[in-house]
C-alpha cells in the first residue's frame, strides 16, 4: 500500500463530515457492474442517516493525501432498520447478536493493494469494541451470468469473501429496490446474505 494511503475508523460527529464522500463514491462505484447503480444524492442523505443516528455505527475511511478514496460501512443490526431486520427475524436469528456490513467502496485505481482487507479488519476490530456480538454479515446482488452488461472481465468477489472468513447463505435473503442504469423504473434486486462467526470454532446457524 502506498505510503501516502491511510485507512481509518470516525464515529459520530467525525463520521458526518464524510458523508458527502461516502455518497459520492457509492454513486461513482456502484454505476458499475454488478449493482448498476444510478443513484442520487438526495436518496443517499436519507439512506445513510441511519449510520449518523447508530452511535455504534462505524465508517472505515480510505485516504490519499487529503482524497477521500474509499470507504466502508458497519452498524448493529439492531440499529438498522425494520426492512433489513426482517429477513433474520424470520429465519430465527437474534438480531441483538449480528452486527451488519454495509457497502465498501474503493475508487479502481486503489485495488489491489489491500485496502478492502483493511476495511473488513477496521470494521471487525470495531463491532468487537462496541458489543457482544456473534455474527457478521452482509449481502451482496445476484446478477444473472448472462445478464448484458456484465463485463467480459469481470471478476466476482466471492473468493474475496470467503477469504475474510465469510459464507454464502442462499437461502438468507432480502428484495432492495433501486433503478438500473439501463432501466427507467426501479426494479427489485435478489440481495443474498454472507456470514461469518466472531469466535471462530462458532456456528452460523
Ligand atoms: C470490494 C473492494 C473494496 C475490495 O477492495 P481491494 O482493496 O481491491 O481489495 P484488497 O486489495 O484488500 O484485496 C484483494 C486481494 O488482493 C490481495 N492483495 C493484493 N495486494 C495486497 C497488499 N499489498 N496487501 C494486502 N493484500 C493484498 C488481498 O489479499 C486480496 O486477496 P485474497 O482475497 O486472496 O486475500 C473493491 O473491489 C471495490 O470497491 N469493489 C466495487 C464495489 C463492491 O462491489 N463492493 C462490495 C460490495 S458492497
């Protein structure tokens, strides 16, 4: 990682201040493929309020020099908000006991080189200071492999996933809405849950 990156966790007030960059790059890095995301920043305030008003939520900031490059979500599911709560609530889960991943965003030009290992690691380090948890998760979109803007290059994350210790739960699963950028209306998206045990040796489920 260049010496001039630096990656660190703000709460709160701090955390506030990087709003408008975090909506930047989740509306810069979420138009590719897979989320095709086209997005807006007044729907962006709103949705990441529920990070300013959770003082246990956490965003993981990418630097270089004073450039905001990256950033990285995290917030107990208890916090969030009904609709995210659901899916768990029917499948049995506690939700006192998961703590949620949100998005990670890095700008192209900075992959590669261990920031999105940072992100996990900040944000893991983090849930362990703020409570007792036994879970993280988070949920990723499922793309059709014929879908036509998949790019011919592209690469799924899952192998990144699963070596931060994380496993697939396809029949955990949630519907978010949003439009493509190849649609004119918004659409439901299949979003499907990942886990992974705080103490290792625990179980999923
Ligand atoms: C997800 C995302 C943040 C990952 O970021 P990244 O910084 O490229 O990831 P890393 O460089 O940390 O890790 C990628 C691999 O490179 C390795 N790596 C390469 N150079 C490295 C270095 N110098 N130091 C440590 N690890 C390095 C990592 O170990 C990892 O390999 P592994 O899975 O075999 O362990 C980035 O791909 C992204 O923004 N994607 C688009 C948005 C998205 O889909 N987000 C996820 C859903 S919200």
């Amino acid at each position: 990682m260049s010496t001039t990156i630096r990656v660190f966790p703000v709460q709160g007030e701090k955390a506030q201040e990087f709003i408008p960059d975090l909506a930047r790059l989740r509306i810069q890095v979420f138009r590719e493929f897979p989320y095709l995301y086209d997005g807006d920043m007044a729907y962006e305030q709103r949705y990441l309020q529920t990070y300013i008003q959770s003082p246990r939520s956490v965003i993981v900031i990418a630097t270089d020099g004073d450039r905001v490059v990256g950033a990285s979500t995290a917030i107990p599911m208890a916090d969030e908000t009904d609709s995210f709560q659901q899916a768990f609530i029917k499948a049995g889960y506690d939700v006192d006991k998961i703590f949620y991943f949100g998005e990670s965003v890095l700008l192209q030009e900075y992959r590669g080189q261990g920031i999105g290992v940072r992100f996990f690691e900040e944000r893991e380090l983090h849930a362990k200071r703020v409570g007792e948890f036994e879970l993280y998760t988070f949920c990723a979109v499922e793309r059709p492999l014929d879908h036509p803007l998949r790019p011919a290059d592209y690469q799924d994350l899952s192998e990144f996933w699963n070596h931060r210790g994380f496993n697939k739960k396809p029949e955990l699963y949630t519907h978010y809405k949003w439009k493509d950028l190849n649609e004119s209306l918004e659409t439901e998206k299949k979003m499907v849950y990942w886990m992974k045990p705080v103490k290792a040796g625990m179980h999923e489920s």
